[in-house]
C-alpha cells in the first residue's frame, strides 16, 4: 500500500535561471526521505513535469550528503529571461513548480 504525498511535504526547492536553462534543486527536509525522492524524482519524471516548458534534454545531479538533487533543464526558458514572453516563467516560479509533484510512498 502506498502513501501519495506531495514533494512540497517532504521537501523544499530552490531555483536559478542562466540563458536559456533553469536550474533546480530539491532539498529533502528530512535526510530520511532523500532515499525516497531519489528513487522517484529522476530526470524523465521532471522533464515530463515541465513538459512545454523545458523543451531540451533535462540533467539530475545527486547531492546525498545535502539530501539534495540538482536538475539542469535545458532549453527551458523560451530563448532566455530576456528575450521571454512568459510573465515570470523562471527561477522561483519553475521551483515552486516543482513542489506539485505527487509521489507515492511506501
């Protein structure tokens, strides 16, 4: 039997964009639920998350001693801050984004 549970539960995001990528990081509250989010919160899963949004190729970096995943999404910020169209599609927004995840937990 699972357990679903928001991302925003378990953990909290942090964000940044450069050019054309943002970047995220997911940060588990508790080092006991990073197995889990690592498990779970993987490359394709994010990228199908932003799906229209990060239109390239999306890189995860494990962070296990911060309890910490870093996602690279490339492509993913309509050309760049300064040349979107978007009201404020970036950093923080696409890191709150994020927290929306449903994961289902043993």
């Amino acid at each position: 039997m699972s357990n679903q549970v928001l991302l925003r539960d378990i953990a909290y995001a942090r964000a940044g964009d450069k050019g054309n990528r943002s970047t995220l990081s997911v940060i588990a509250y508790d080092i006991k639920d990073f197995p889990a989010i690592e498990r779970l919160v993987t490359a394709e899963r994010v990228k199908q998350h932003y799906a229209g949004i990060a239109t390239g190729k999306v890189d995860r970096y494990v962070l296990p001693q911060l309890g910490a995943l870093n996602f690279v999404l490339h492509d993913a910020l309509g050309g760049g801050v300064t040349r979107s169209l978007c009201l404020d599609a970036h950093g923080k927004c696409l890191g709150s984004a994020i927290l929306s995840l449903a994961l289902d937990l043993p």
